[in-house]
C-alpha cells in the first residue's frame, strides 16, 4: 500500500489493485528501493558483470534521486556503492550527474566524481569567459571548486563541461565566426581535473529542442561524413541544413577546422601533466579579458595564461605578484606569443605555457 508521501513524491496505481509504485519521474520508470538488500545485492552484481568483461568505469545518472529531497541517504548509498566497485577495480572510472548547484555536488566529493554543472551552458563559467566576460570569474570558479573538492576529498576531481546530451548544443551560441569555440576548448581542456567532450562538440555540431521541445534534436547522429548509416533519433526535428561546420571527414582535411584544433589541444594537455593534475592558484591582473593560472607539480612550477579578448593584449609579468615566468614553453590560439623582459605579448583568443 501507498506509504505516507514525502514531500514531491509521486505515486501510481497499479490497474486492478490496491497498491502503489513510487514513479518520481515517470509512470514508466518505478522506483527501486535502495533499502532492501536484495535490490543492493543486484544493482552491485549488475555492476560487477560489467566489470568483469572489461569495462573500466561508468557514469551514474541522477545520483541525487537515490532518495528523493534526501541527500545525505543518497550519499551514503554512494560512498557504500562505489566503495564496493573500487573493491573489485581500485582504478574504476566513477563519475556522477549531480544537476544541481556547487554545494550539492560538493556532497558527493568523496563517493565519487561529479560533473561541474556550474562550467556548462550558455550562462556557464567557461562559455561565458569565451564570450567575452570577466576572466577572474572563471579563473576563481576554478581555484574554488578545486580547492573545495581537495578538502572534500584528497582524490576528488574537477569535471568541467560545456553542454551534455540534456542541453542546447554549444556550437549554437559559441559562434564559429568569433572563433569562441576554439577559446571554449582553451578553457576546459587546458584545465585541471578530467574535462568531457560531449561527441560533435569538436567539429560544431548543432542541434536545440526548438519549438518541438524534444531531447531527440540534442542527440543527432554524429556527423561521420563517410558511408555510415547511423540515423538520427526518432523525434528529432532539427533540419540538417542547420548544420553549417562540416563533418569529422571534411575537418580532418583542414589543418584549421575545430577538429584539427580539438587534436593539438590535447595533445598539448598530455604533454604537460602538470595541467590534469597540478595544484591551480588563479594569476589575477587588472584586465578584463587576461589572466590565469600557476600550476604546481610534483614540484615544479608551470604558468597558464588566456588572451580571451579578439585582440593582442601586453602583459608586464614583473608586475603579477605570483608569476616568475622567464620562458615560454608553448601557445595555442588565433594569435601567437612573445616573451621579452617579462613583457607578455599574446595574440587574441590565445594561451600561453610558460615556465
């Protein structure tokens, strides 16, 4: 029978009965009861069998619904569930959707990695920072969540991302002509922690709910621009003359497509572990579209700076309290750089590795 209902709960009559299933999000989807150690036992199994064929990890949906409004219940369920995976595999992948605010996701830290909502969308920390606005937003955004993970958890990682399977794809409202895309990239994936490319975001892929209001127009098949047959989801709506950047096989072609670039760009972060892995403190300077990071590992000092204005900026180091750069290592972006007499010059919508 029908328990006493918890503030946003939904419950539905099963046909010719009496009785209740708890359905929170759909009449479709009933709720497990994570208080009864049979559906433990299976949910873990069901994890193990995966496990033991060779995958290395898993991304956990809605992990704040384990019980509804409760976050310290679904907490706990984490910390016993992903404690359990990583007795089998000390070096499973565990990452968590965690829709909600910093301090929430926070909650999780030491269960598990959580997805950094507050980097995503339009309006999120990185987009917005492509786009033109304050740096030291960003740059405080991720010292901050860094630093509150660590304290959370020794082992926590920051997962920045620009837009997910939920969400307006970014390439329509990080336009290809101002090039925010490629600054976008700069900003997440020279970055610390385990950035997530959603598929189609290095080649620019399209696709919003639109009028038709369906998650379907987010999915599309992903443009291969071979013989693939692979179809676009049943609903979708999105006119494929939306599509204006090309597909994988055109980009590969073009040493300057957003797909050449997405290349150099991780190429670039694996050459440095510092960037995955460092300690990050935020290099702030007194203008808008300017600044960084210092990055330090393993005892070593590395030094991270973004131009993300349209136009080549001069940066006096000697006058940044924090950075005692004398050489630059590398630069990746739509201008080049120079480093002379601890004068930066840096081209626009550019970053800079220096030492």
């Amino acid at each position: 029978t029908r328990e006493t209902a918890v503030s946003g709960r939904r419950y539905k009559q099963i046909s010719g009965t009496d009785e209740f299933y708890e359905c929170n999000f759909s009449d479709d989807m009933p709720e497990l009861n994570f208080d009864n150690e049979n559906v433990r036992r299976e949910v873990l199994d069901i994890a193990k069998h995966y496990l033991e064929i060779g995958i290395d990890g898993f991304r956990f949906d809605a992990v704040k619904y384990i019980y509804l409004n409760d976050t310290a219940d679904s907490v706990d369920f984490w910390n016993w569930y992903c404690g359990e995976l990583r007795a089998i595999n000390p070096d499973v992948y565990l990452v968590g959707e965690c829709w909600s605010s910093d301090n929430e996701i926070l909650q999780y830290a030491a269960a598990l990695n959580c997805f950094a909502f507050g980097s995503s969308q339009a309006e999120g920390s990185i987009a917005a920072t492509a786009k033109g606005g304050n740096i030291a937003t960003f740059t405080s955004y991720v010292t901050r969540m860094q630093a509150s993970l660590a304290a959370a958890d020794p082992e926590a990682m920051y997962i920045p991302f620009i837009s997910n399977h939920d969400m307006d794809r970014s390439a329509g409202y990080l336009m290809m002509a101002n090039h925010w895309p490629y600054m976008a990239a700069n900003l997440y994936l020279l970055c610390c922690g385990s950035p997530v490319i959603y598929y189609g975001e290095e080649i620019g892929m399209k696709g919003t709910r639109g009028a038709a209001n369906t998650d379907a127009n987010r999915r599309l098949a992903m443009l291969w621009g071979d013989s693939d047959t692979i179809k676009d989801p049943e609903g979708s709506t999105y006119d494929i003359s939306k599509q204006t950047n090309g597909t994988v096989a055109s980009q590969q072609k073009d040493t300057g497509s957003l797909y050449s670039y997405y290349c150099r760009l991780i190429a670039l972060r694996n050459k440095y572990p510092a960037i995955a892995r460092g300690k990050y403190q935020a290099v702030v300077t007194s203008y808008k579209y300017l600044g960084g990071f210092v990055i330090e590992y393993n005892g070593d000092t590395i030094y991270l700076i973004h131009n993300t204005s349209a136009s080549q900026q001069t940066l006096d180091l000697t006058s940044l309290s924090n950075v005692n750069a004398s050489e630059i290592l590398d630069y990746i972006g739509q201008g080049d750089a120079s480093l002379k007499d601890g004068v930066l010059t840096i081209g626009g919508q550019t970053s800079v590795i220096m030492h």
